[in-house]
C-alpha cells in the first residue's frame, strides 16, 4: 500500500503535529498570507497557486490543512510532494488508494494537495483520469507549481474540468505588504520609520525566510536547483544574469546581451532570460510608443523581487547599480497592479509606464524637467509612492 509510504508528509494522520507548521510558529516574524483565505474548499475544486521557491506556498498550504483539520477528520486530507515521486502513475496509485481510505473512513470530502507539481513531469497524468471518470466529484484538489510556464500549459489539460476551482499567484511581500507585517498602520506612518524600514526591505525583500534572518545560501541553492532540475547550464546561467545586471537599468537587447558573454547565441541568453521570467526571477518592460508596443525593440528587464537582485549579483560577481535596484522595485509594484509594465524614450525617457501612470525613478535628485504628467520619484519618494499607491489607488 503506497499510502503508507507517503505517511511521514501527513503528520496529522497519526496525530502530529506539521514540521512546517512548527517552524512557523517558531519564527519571530509571521504572518498569514492573504491568499490561503482565496482558495475555493468547494467540492469540486481544482486550484492552482504558482509562485516563485520559498516563497511559502508549502508553508500557507499546510496552514491551510491545519484549518481543515478543525472541522474534518485528519484521513480526509492528502498531502503530497511530487519532487520525490519517481512517476505519475505512482500519484495515481496513491490517488486511488486514498479514494479507498475515504470510503472506509465514510469520508465524503477528501483534500487533496498536490506540492511542486512542476517537479514531476506529466504529472496531471496522475490526476486527469480521475477527475474524467468523476471519481473526485466530492473533493478539492489543490496543486503549486514554481515554473509559471509549465503548470500553465499544464493547466490547459483541465478544459471545464475545474470546477469551483481558482487560480492563484504567489509573490513575495511588496514594500506596502511588508510594513503591514512589520506592524506599520496606514495611519501610523512616521517619515523615519518608513525610509528606516525600506532600507531593510531593499535587504531582505518579500521572503519570509529573509525577512526571518534565514541566509540567502538557502534561497540561492533553490533556485541552483531549479535551474538544475530543468536542464539549465550554471555557466550560461551565471553570465547572462552578469550580462543583465551590468546592462540596468538601460533597455537593452538580447543580441547585446549575448556579446556581452563567452560567445554564446542571441538564442541561447534568450531562451535563458525567458526561463527566469518563468520562474520568477525577472520581468520585462516592452518599449511602448503610441499606445503600441514594440515588442522586437529593446527592452528593461527587472528583478521581481530585491533580494533576488542582490541574491544573483553576488552569485554573478557582478554589482547591482543603487538606480537600477529602485527602479525594477517601482516597475514590479505597478507590474502587479495592472499586469503589464512598459517604457517610453525618445528626447527623454519613462522608465514605467502602465495605464494612465508615467513614472520616472531617479536615485538622485532629477536635474532635469520632465513633461507635464510624468511623476519624478528620487530615493526618498519611493516608498511613500509605494505606499499611497497600494492603499489608495493614486492616479
């Protein structure tokens, strides 16, 4: 019986207490993320949360369980991590034996989750089967993935088969996300608080486990991992994000990039590029003139996260300029509120443009006029942007 073999990841099955759980509890700093509340527990459910390593999908999935676990019966919860299954056909045994516990049990509701799902290849294999014969019409199945990219293609498998079932992202902590944790008030916001607290941000950013005082070795040997894990070279990884960050925060091409390392291909620093876009590493600015985007022109790549910019700068050898770190923090912030972000040049330049908002990001003091629309952001402005944007919508 393969249920057996998996029993260590359901702590609660025998009565135990989750090793994530603990170690939540035990942190100095934690909160419990939003997003845990948006899951759809409606039979039938097939939700999706996607999001970058250590980001703490695992940690608010187990969190999750423990609330299920109030008011259900610990065998109606399934929890597996796919990084250790060899094959699909193996999660499709366990699937099927789990329906049988279920009826031995009397349990009309299972909660199924599905961990890394992007680590076993085929995996809906294991599940889609099931859910076409109507064998888990009664419960919830709830699958995370780290490669955006390939749980969506994924995700195409399930066409009107997902129920009540939501689809949901997963970032670390924005700076406005961050002072909330850190116990700022939206109406408690002293200037030197702020400015104190966003230095450490631009330290730590959004990760729990950074925010924790976790070293950045560990996040850094995650992501090795994953470039690893999907056939990814070190070397050729290590010099086009050296390339990236020598060249911010000017827009720049992949034909620039490319002669900027050992020989290798426009192709090949593209195809790089697209992988960390997938796995959350970075975002891409298009260059937009006349509300048409130039999507073969050149183009601002961003870090989606500050730590992760100071995680691969040390990592590439090669130093993070202080304009391009406040820069890519703006171009992620209203990344996230729209779900696009350009730029704009020609006699000037706006480096983040979305909607009807033109910004320019100066790490310094701006030493020159901008037109009429465009707002100027030097260091000291940008949290208080940050902040104002996210509570209040600022136009």
């Amino acid at each position: 019986m393969m249920l057996g073999n998996i029993a260590y990841m359901n702590p609660w099955w025998e009565g135990k207490e989750d090793y994530h759980v603990k170690l939540w509890k035990n942190q100095k700093i934690r909160w419990e993320p939003n997003w845990v509340r948006e899951i759809s527990l409606k039979p039938f459910s097939l939700n999706f949360i996607l999001g970058p390593r250590q980001v703490g999908k695992t940690t608010g999935i187990k969190l999750l369980i423990q609330k299920i676990l109030e008011n259900n019966p610990p065998e109606s919860v399934l929890y597996l991590n796919l990084e250790v299954l060899p094959t699909y056909r193996d999660l499709l045994e366990i699937i099927r034996e789990f329906q049988e516990l279920k009826k031995e049990e009397r349990i009309k509701t299972g909660y199924i989750f599905l961990d890394e799902a992007s680590s076993l290849e085929g995996w809906w294999r294991g599940i889609k089967p099931l859910i076409d014969a109507g064998l888990l019409e009664n419960d919830v199945v709830t699958v995370t993935g780290s490669s955006s990219l390939r749980v969506r293609r994924d995700i195409e498998m399930f066409p009107g088969r997902r129920g009540e079932g939501k689809t949901l992202e997963i970032m670390p902590l924005s700076f406005p996300e961050y002072i909330k944790v850190m116990g700022l008030k939206k109406h408690r916001l002293e200037s030197t608080k702020v400015l104190k607290l966003f230095d450490k941000y631009i330290q730590t950013g959004g990760f729990p486990g950074s925010i924790n005082g976790f070293p950045m070795e560990d996040l850094l040997g995650a992501y090795i991992g994953e470039f690893v894990r999907f056939g990814k070279s070190l070397e050729i990884a290590k010099e086009t994000l050296a390339a990236l960050i020598r060249s911010a925060p000017s827009a720049t091409s992949f034909r620039a990039l490319a002669e900027m390392t050992s020989g290798y291909s426009y192709k090949v620093i593209q195809d790089y590029i697209e992988f960390f876009r997938d796995i959350y590493i970075l975002g891409i600015a298009y260059l937009k003139e006349d509300n048409q985007v130039m999507y073969r022109r050149e183009k601002k790549f961003f870090f989606r996260d500050p730590l992760l910019a100071r995680l691969f700068s040390l990592w590439s050898g090669v130093e993070v300029r202080e304009d391009a770190l406040y820069e890519w923090i703006v171009q992620e912030h209203v990344f996230r509120r729209f779900g696009e972000v350009y730029y704009f040049r020609n006699s000037y330049e706006v480096d983040v443009i979305a909607d009807n908002l033109k910004i320019e990001v100066k790490a310094g003091k701006a030493h020159r006029k901008y037109p009429r629309g465009v707002l100027v952001l030097e260091k000291d402005d940008i949290p208080f942007f940050l902040i104002e944007y996210y509570w209040t919508g600022l136009k």
